[in-house]
C-alpha cells in the first residue's frame, strides 16, 4: 500500500474558520466586501501594528500590481527586482509594460544584495533612466537586509515595494515585515503560513493610499448613481467568505510560526552532524524568520556525491515533496534578455538547494519518514 503523501507545505486549519464563513451565508454575505473583510483588514492592521492601513485583495500578485501603479510606474518604466523569487514579483512589471531590472542575492539572507542593488541604480542612472522602484522579497520567511536596502532606497529617492508574500510572522530587529517598505504586500495562498484559500493583502502607510488601491481593485469606479468610470479598474477584491477563512486563520497564526520554527529546528538538528549541508537560517539576531519553509544546500563535493538531485529523488520515491528553490529570474527564458546586476550567488543556491517539507501540520510519524529518507540517503 502507498504511504499518504507528505507535501511541502499544506494548508492547516485551525476550526474557527467554519463559523466565520457560517455567518457569511447566514447573512447573504457571500460576495466581494462584508464583514468578515473588514474584520480580516483590521486583524491584519492590529497584528502589524501602528500605521499599517491593510486591503484585503483576490492575491499577494494583485498586490505587488496594485502596489506598481500607487508607485506611479508607467510604460518604459524600469523597475528593479530580486532575482531570486517566485514569479509573481516580477510578472506585475511586465503587466504595466515596464521593464525588469533584476539584482542578484547575499549569500547571508539569500534576498537582494546591497552591493549589486547600488551598482544597478548607478549604472541605470548612468544610462539615463533612474529605476521608479524597488521589489525587495522576504525570502522564504527570512528578512532581506532592510537597513542596507532602505538606506539605498533612500540615497537614490526610489521607493521600497517589500513583498512580504512569505513572510506574515517574520521580523527584523522586533518589527513585523510587511511594514518595512513604502508599500507591502501579503499573500495568503493556499500554501502560505496562513491562508484564505487564495488571497492576499496590500499594506499601505496611510489610509488615503489604501483607498486609492481598492478604489483600483474595485473596477476604478466612481462617486455616481451608475456605473462611470474614469481610470482603468481591476477585479481584485477579497470575497467575504475568503475573508472569513482568513479570520478563523489569524486566530492561530501565532501557533503555525512556532510550528514551523519547530520544523526548521528539527532539519538542523537532523543535518547537524552531516558535513557539506546548510540549512537555511537566520544570520543574527536582528532576524526573526517565520520559516514559511525551510531550505537546506548540499555541496556534493563534500557529500560523497549527494547531490540536492539525490535527496529529492529519494524523497519522491517515499511519496514526499520536496522542491528545488525559485529558479532566479534572471535564468527564467521569459526574463533572461533583461539585465541583471550581481555575480553568481542565486544561480549557485538554486543549483545546490532544496525546499524541504515544512507545514505546521506535518505529524510525529510524518517526521520519522522524512528522516528515515535523509538518513538512508545520506
């Protein structure tokens, strides 16, 4: 009999979800905006803490667009992003028929690198086109370098967009991401560490600009008795009842950052004594990481051949996910004629790293066969 599978990262409830979304449907509110949305903004706001204006949107993607146009960035526009992430921060660039500039990681956080970051803006002034904004990526739950970034950011007079997709939970010196740049974006996919089944939010730094962003994801339309409409608008709302889900889901936000946590701490006491693997961690105590997912690299020349190829292999065999990292964009074949700043460090974490199965909800006697794997594989 095939053993059940174990995934990367699977949705975990938490049991309120249901009585929320319950009275959505006793009320009829099963539509985009309602109670359970404005509820769900205002837990967000409050655990964010002060000066965040949070909407709640259909995606974390709909947000980093939302986030670009309160930018003001417009066709020909560059806009630079971390290379190494998933694809939905940069596909938004492209929607407004601007043009990706991508920077390469710091081997500490695996996010942007400050160095290459400045050579970039440098070099595109230079060239005659100053870049309208930064997209900066928590990746995997791990802060980017947001003293170093913000400092630029603020030398150059470019604004940060944080996409803190991954990263509900994390902090950096005692502050939640998500508040770092001049706009943030949330995700609650269905496989982030909470989740409204699809869905995300954009975190805004007052309540005029949050306005201005739902007025946009609410098909721009005006202040009349019919429909006009005098900007391009976008169906980009939460419905009530996502909303309700990510209510009950906040209830035990909390407990899924410390499962999670406890998750990582297992894979670093499982690899401690196995040469030529890292796994993914915190380089300081100005980092707290949500650990979204845990992530591990292999360096086979020290391994006797075990390669991240290896592991994953066997890993499918026992019906178990696990994932390569994001492969960075600036190798994507969509991306790759745009430039990139930065030598190789993504390229390399790509070719030698692994996502390894990280939920809040994986149990005792799933952790035994994850380590049953490693152990026999190495």
């Amino acid at each position: 009999m095939e053993l059940s599978k174990i995934w990367l990262s699977s949705p975990h409830m938490g049991g309120s979800e249901q009585r929320y979304i319950k009275e959505a449907f006793d009320s009829n509110w099963v539509a985009p905006l309602g109670p359970n949305v404005d509820a769900y903004e205002s837990d967000l706001s409050c655990y964010l803490g002060e000066d965040c204006y949070v909407g709640a949107l259909s995606s974390g993607t709909a947000a980093l667009h939302l986030g670009l146009i309160l930018l003001g960035v417009q066709p020909g526009d560059e806009v630079i992003c971390q290379s190494m992430t998933f694809s939905a921060s940069a596909n938004p660039i492209m929607y407004l028929g601007a043009i990706p500039i991508f920077i390469d990681s710091e081997p500490d956080t695996w996010n942007i690198c400050p160095n290459a970051l400045e050579q970039a803006i440098q070099d595109r002034i230079k060239k005659g086109k100053k870049p309208k904004a930064i997209i900066a990526v928590h990746l995997y739950g791990m802060p980017f370098k947001v003293d170093e970034i913000r400092s630029i950011a603020n030398r150059y007079e470019i604004p940060i967009l944080e996409d803190s997709a991954e990263a509900l939970g994390s902090e950096y010196k005692g502050q939640k991401c998500g508040t770092f740049g001049d706009i943030g974006v949330l995700s609650f996919n269905g496989n982030k560490i909470i989740t409204t089944s699809g869905g995300g939010a954009i975190v805004t730094k007052s309540k005029a600009q949050k306005e201005k962003a739902l007025f946009y994801a609410t098909q721009s339309r005006d202040a009349a008795p019919h429909y006009q409409h005098s900007e391009i608008g976008y169906n980009y709302r939460m419905s009530n009842i996502c909303a309700g889900i990510g209510r009950g889901q906040m209830e035990v936000l909390n407990q899924h950052v410390a499962l999670r946590r406890a998750m990582h701490d297992f894979y670093v006491s499982l690899f401690q004594p196995i040469e030529g693997v890292f796994v993914f961690s915190e380089p300081s105590s100005n980092y707290f990481s949500n650990h979204w997912l845990t992530a591990i690299t292999i360096d086979a020349s020290v391994t006797n051949g075990v390669s991240r190829e290896t592991l994953r292999l066997a890993f499918e065999k026992a019906n178990i996910e696990s994932r390569p990292l994001w492969k960075p964009m600036h190798l994507q074949p969509v991306f790759e004629n745009y430039p990139y700043y930065g030598e190789t460090v993504a390229q390399h974490l790509f070719d030698r790293g692994l996502c390894l199965p990280s939920g809040s909800n994986i149990t005792s006697g799933e952790k035994e066969r994850i380590k049953n794997v490693i152990t026999e594989c190495f």
